[in-house]
C-alpha cells in the first residue's frame, strides 16, 4: 500500500459516512442501515478519524470539507460531534458541506453544525410531492423539508442546497413545475437538480428494466423554469441563484486532487509523480485503501469528462493545452458539427451538446 502521507498538498476533502435509517430504491451510493449497536457506529468513527491521521500534513491547507453519505444527519449529536471536533483543527476551509436529511434535521444538530463551521448546508428534498417521496423510498414529507430549510436559516445558515430528482416514474411535468413553485417560494441558494438513473447496484437497478422517455422534455422545463426564478446554471445539473457554486464540487469538475476518506469513498491523488484513483474498500468496519495508478491519456480524459459538465467548459491554458493537442481529432470533429464551441480559450458543450455528453465523450476513449 502506498504512503499517503507522502503526496501533494491537498485542497479538498471528503468524508463518506455510509449509514441511513432507509435505503432509498434509487440510491447506488455506499451504504448499509444504520447499526443498532452504537459501538459500532463509535467504531467507524475512530476508523475515520485513523485514515484523517495517516495523511498527516497532507490535508494542512484544506479548503472545502464535505461529509456525504449515506445520511450523515442519522448519526447522533455526539456522534457527529467525535468527527466535527476533529475537524475543526482546519483553519484553511473555505466551505464546509454536510448533507443533511429533512426527517434527521434538528436545532440540536444544526446548532451544533454551525458552532464548528459548518457554513454550507445540502439537504436531500428530491421532490415536493408526498406521493413521490413515498414511491422512491424517503421518509420525508413536504412539510419537513420547509420547516428544515427554514430552521437552518432562523439559525444563520446562509448557504443552503437542496437535491432534487426528476425523471421519477408517475412524475409528470406538473409535478416539476410544482417544484418549481416550492423553489419560488423557498429561494435555496443553491440547487442540485439530477435526472433519475438506474444504477445496477440499486434496489430499482435490480428490478427495472428502463426509465421513463421524459429526461430530455422534463430537463428543459427544469432549465427554462430555474432560468425565471433567476437561478443560473454553472453545471451540468446544479444551479445557484445568488453566486453561492459549489465550491468543492467544482474542485471535482475541474480535476483537482482531493482526498476521499471512509468506506466507499473514492479520492484524487497525486503521489510519487503519479495520479491514483483511490476507494475505501473490503469491509466498513475494516476497510483499506485500493490505488489505481492512471495513464496521462486516462488524467486527461477525466479532465474532459468532468470539466465539460461546467458551463464554463475547460481553460485551454497551462497544463491544459497538453489535452488540446492530445485530443486534437476529437476536439476537432465536435467544433466541426456543432456539439462543442471553443471561446476566450475555454473549451465547452454547446446547447445541444450538453444534451448529448456522453455520445461525446466517446470520441475522447
């Protein structure tokens, strides 16, 4: 196994807590039910706080912080508490996310949240309608997810992200233009809009054969009815309305190196003159770190691949005009028929491409 104490400084953090209190159908992400021994939960947390460790000056001027999971808001206050204390040694963070269910959500929790910095708040709504909050699994309501949203804001919250799902099966373009009200009204700072997909490792993955034909119709009422509330969009599938990007997963998009710390997660990482995708795999209780050394041809497509995602697109300058010429006949043959548009040295999907990503991508492989 690699020392991880021995790479690059790194900007960006991410710690994965791998528990819920329900599994949702369409959620592939590393997960189990919340354990009933709490001494196993304690356990997962020192495991976390071991791997924290082991990168040592490494993560000294870390910038975003994220904790994700699963559902961080099942842990207790003074579970979360273990791992936010720790935390709180890093002075550099400039954005500190954690996801945060509306029926964990309490004052207890958020007023413990902002007295150790945390100062970004994504809370998973996925939908403003009761019906389909039961038919993909969540154990929210309507109701819940404003009084949360407006609790963290009496408290002084001022960065609050919702998630949000369209493409549901049974969901209809009133019901997306209901969302849009619920928008209207609530004005999150930031939303995180995605189109349902079947991933095999999830519930619906195993049972489901196909989505709905809607992603293309109910992705332009989502984009047109965002663009009216004044929201703009710098990605793919995440708008802010007031300037408040994500900080840390434009860190992401843009390829940057960043630790992924806890079972299931996976990192970025520059060591020894090498770029490693890393994941946290085997056992939650006893995991370790796997290393996937990539090619220059595999950095530079992930660079593509993410970077695209931007509205922005990639600046062709630095480093990276060793990816224009890498790539130089597919850069081309996209310019050519329309799907990618080169400005102001800024590489980027045109409309239509956006729409068709991945169709591009496959001239990069």
């Amino acid at each position: 196994m690699l020392d991880i104490s021995l790479g690059e400084n790194l900007k960006h953090l991410y710690i994965h807590i791998p528990f819920c209190s329900k599994i949702c159908y369409y959620c592939d992400f590393v997960k189990q039910i919340l354990p009933k021994n709490k001494k196993d939960v304690m356990k997962y947390l020192f495991l976390l706080i071991d791997e924290l460790d082991a990168y040592k000056d490494r993560l000294n001027e870390i910038e975003t912080i994220y904790i994700g999971g699963g559902t961080p808001s099942c842990l207790e206050s003074n579970e979360l508490e273990i791992l936010l204390n720790y935390l709180f040694k890093f002075k550099n963070v400039r954005e500190f996310t954690i996801e945060l269910n509306p029926e964990s959500m309490n004052i207890e929790k958020l007023k413990l949240l902002k007295r150790y910095n945390v100062n970004r708040l994504s809370i998973g709504c996925q939908s403003f309608n009761n019906n389909l909050l039961k038919s993909i699994g969540r154990e929210h309501n309507i109701d819940q997810s404003i009084k949360s949203i407006n609790i963290a804001r009496s408290l002084g919250f001022q960065n609050i992200s919702i998630d949000l799902i369209y493409n549901i099966y049974g969901q209809t373009d009133l019901d997306i233009k209901t969302d849009l009200e619920y928008i209207n009204k609530i004005r999150p700072n930031h939303i995180s809009w995605y189109s349902l997909i079947l991933k095999e490792n999830s519930i619906w993955g195993k049972i489901k054969k196909s989505l709905p034909e809607n992603d293309i119709f109910f992705d332009s009422i989502v984009n047109n009815g965002l663009k009216k509330l004044k929201y703009r969009r710098y990605e793919i599938s995440n708008y802010t309305l007031d300037n408040k990007e994500s900080l840390h997963n434009i860190g992401y998009w843009m390829c940057n190196m960043f630790a992924g710390v806890g079972f299931g997660a996976s990192g970025y990482e520059y060591i020894g003159n090498k770029y490693f995708l890393t994941r946290n795999i085997n056992n939650i209780m006893s995991y370790n770190k796997k290393f996937e050394e990539l090619s220059i041809k595999e950095h530079y497509f992930n660079k593509v691949m993410m970077g695209l995602r931007l509205i922005s697109g990639i600046e062709m300058t630095g480093t990276n005009e060793k990816i224009w010429y890498y790539f130089y006949d597919a850069i081309q043959k996209n310019l050519n028929n329309g799907l990618l548009v080169f400005k102001d040295n800024f590489l980027k999907c045109s409309e239509r491409g956006y729409e068709i990503l991945n169709s591009i991508l496959i001239d990069f492989i």
